[in-house]
C-alpha cells in the first residue's frame, strides 16, 4: 500500500509518524508547498518574537529522521493535481500513484484588500519566513490590525521588545466571539495596562503608501503613520486542491467522524478538515493540538481503525505575565451561563460555559492546576455544585460521580 501525505505542517508530520508507530511499513510520500521541513507554528507569534525560542527548534523532527523513517520527503514543490479517478498526486515534475491520500494542508491568512493594493508593505504572520521577516521588524509603531489570539501574541511580543502598539479591532472587544463578554474583558485590560493603544469598534477605513510612508486612515477618524503593519484577521482553509479533485468541501475539505473524506482513499486532518465531531457537530479548528491529534488519528484510520475522532479541542496562549490553556468549543450555539472561580482582576480564574445545562468549555487563566479537572467536565452535565462558586473547583465532586 502507498500512502501520500499532501501538507508539510504539523498535521502530516504526526501522520507519517504514527504511520511508522503503527507498524505500517509500505511507501510513505511528504510532499510540501514551503521549502522547510514540517514545523510547530505556536513559536511563530509567541517564543519567536520574543526571543526564547530559536528558529531551528521549530521542525517537529530534523531532516534525518524522514531518512531513518524511510519517508519521502518533497518540500518546497507544491501539488498541482490531484486525480481521484487514477488516485494520482502531481507536481510539476513528479507524480506519485497513492492508495491512501492524506489531505492536510492547512490554511492560509485571509487578507485585507485594501491594505494589498495600497502598496504598503503589510506582514501576515502564517510562515516561518512570515515570523522571520516580522521579528527583524519589530520595532517602532507596530499596528495590529485584528484583535484576535495572533494579533494578541504579536502586540505583547512587541511590547516586550519596546515597540509603540496600536491593535485596531472592529468588534467591541477582543477575541468576544471565543470569549464572551464576561472574559473577554480581561485580554482588553491585560494589554492596555502594557501600555497597547487599543481602539475597539474601529476598522480599517484606508490605506495610503506614499513616499515611503504608510498611512491607515480608520473609521473613527484617526490617521496613523505606523512603521510596520500586521494584519491578523483570521485563515481560510487551503481546500482548492481538494474542491478542485472533486472532494465535497464546505468550509473546508469535509469528513466524517473518522476524518474520512467524500472519496474512500481520501482523508483530511488539521486546519483544512470540516469535521463531523460525534458531539460537537460540524467544525473546523485551526489549533496546534488537533492538528496533531487529527494527523495522527488520520494515520490509524488510513490503517483499518474505525474509531471516531472525539477529541475535545484545545488551545492556549501566553501574553505577558498571563497563561492560559482552553478546552472545548461554544461554537455557533453560543453559552446560557459562564461560572467563573477566581478573581478576574488578579488574573488568576477559572471559566466554565454552559449551555442547556452542559457544559461545552472551560478555561484557566494562570491556574495551573486546573486544567485537567476542566477537561473532566467538558461535554457533562452540569448539577447546581457546579455553579456554587464558594465550592473550589479542586474540591467539585467528579462529573461522573453520584454526590
């Protein structure tokens, strides 16, 4: 059997190496667009920028392992077609034949056009080359545009590195899609007590390049003249290769629980997967965790194991002093209720959001400690203890326990 991994990211790189784990012995091709070896994408925003991680600690593994490992690696060279009836991979000057297909090619900045045509020299944090060329810029006014977790990361680690930041956000707080207008609150303050210069219900009106100079004009009718702009308003799922080959796609390339796509050799994992998660419904998370998770478990599934994928998702971050692990999705259905133990003030707290009384995500902030009791009540019931907020959460019985 030949197996094909399309996508040099996290995704396929856990893919090939649970394949390995496995036992699977056969042929295994890693055909990826960027010119690198797969890598971890967290550092990009978070320890590249502020210097606690080098560049060459990104690669999930060194170039010698795909030897040892009997990979095939192809980097730099990306696919330009896919031919579900031949089940053929093509670049332009290879092709490989496959049984199993492996689509995992995670996705792309979504850009602002307007800031494109202006002539302006705008940064998109997504690459390795991206978070290189920002990390020698990092100086002077840095705008964000775009108060989501990589604007976040971006404007700390340039306060850190003693930039002016402004972070130009249209909703009226940061990451409040995620977060709710309860927590949300608390990243608003974190970064304006470090000194970020945050406008909230503003957008970017205009974007002039004129000798050298960046104007962005916004909405509430300002004008600044940053030295470096970075925009951060969210990815697309890189699906085209797979709408192109015939694969049915909404939102991203969809599968069924066990990641399998419309065609019986196709699967997709990572960012550019829409899943059919037994308990969540449909989603498509573009997190470091389940792109892992979803690799590897595209990797037993290619093999004969037919269990569904049930992973709740994850995701953390770490902005100044503040850490700060999440579990869970509210999604589209949104929360009824959010328990908070703690003090928000201190940051130091734990968030559990419900909805028709079960709980669908929790969170820490800079307790550390908690995460795992928080991951015991995902997707549970939530009895009225759980609301007491006088009862600590280390000291809540089980989920599953009859008190």
């Amino acid at each position: 059997m030949n197996i094909v991994v399309v996508g040099g990211g996290l995704a396929g790189a856990n893919a090939v190496e649970e394949l390995r784990v496995q036992g699977y012995s056969g042929d295994i091709t890693l055909i990826g667009a960027e010119p690198h070896l797969p890598y971890e994408r967290p550092p990009l925003s978070k320890g590249l920028q502020l210097g606690t991680v080098e560049p060459d600690s990104v690669f999930v593994h060194d170039v010698q392992w795909y030897a040892d490992q009997q990979v095939d690696l192809v980097t730099g060279d990306p696919v330009s077609e896919i031919d579900l009836d031949r089940g053929h991979v093509a670049v332009a000057t290879r092709q490989w034949s496959y049984d199993r297909l492996l689509l995992a090619t995670g996705a792309s900045s979504r850009h602002l056009d307007r800031a494109d045509r202006s002539g302006a020299d705008v940064i998109y944090l997504r690459t390795l080359d991206d978070a290189l060329d920002l990390k020698a810029r990092l100086a002077g006014h840095v705008l964000i545009i775009g108060a989501g977790w990589i604007g976040l990361e971006v404007a700390a680690a340039a306060r850190q590195a003693n930039a002016a930041v402004t972070v130009v956000e249209a909703g009226a707080l940061p990451l409040a899609r995620v977060l709710g207008r309860e927590v949300a609150p608390v990243f608003a303050d974190l970064h304006r007590d470090h000194g970020v210069d945050l406008r909230l219900d503003t957008s970017v009106a205009s974007v002039e390049h004129v000798s050298g100079t960046t104007t962005v004009r916004l909405t509430d009718g300002h004008a600044l003249t940053p030295d470096v702009v970075v925009v951060g308003i969210g990815a697309e799922p890189n699906l085209e290769l797979g709408a192109k080959a015939g694969l049915v796609v909404d939102r991203g390339i969809l599968v069924d629980a066990r990641l399998r796509a419309s065609d019986p050799h196709v699967y997709a994992a990572g960012d550019v997967a829409t899943h059919a998660h037994p308990t969540l419904g449909r989603l498509r998370v573009e997190h470091w965790d389940t792109a892992i998770h979803q690799g590897r478990h595209a990797a037993r599934t290619m093999l004969g194991d037919d269990d569904p994928y049930t992973r709740q998702p994850y995701f953390f971050t770490d902005q100044y002093d503040l850490g700060m692990e999440y579990i869970g999705n509210v999604g589209r259905g949104g929360y009824d209720d959010v328990v908070i133990r703690g003090d928000m003030s201190e940051r130091v707290f734990t968030a559990l959001w419900i909805r028709r009384n079960r709980v669908v995500a929790g969170m820490h902030v800079n307790d550390w400690d908690a995460l795992e009791v928080l991951r015991s009540w995902v997707g549970k019931e939530a009895p009225s203890i759980l609301r007491d907020v006088d009862v600590a959460l280390a000291d809540l019985p089980g989920p599953d326990s009859d008190a």
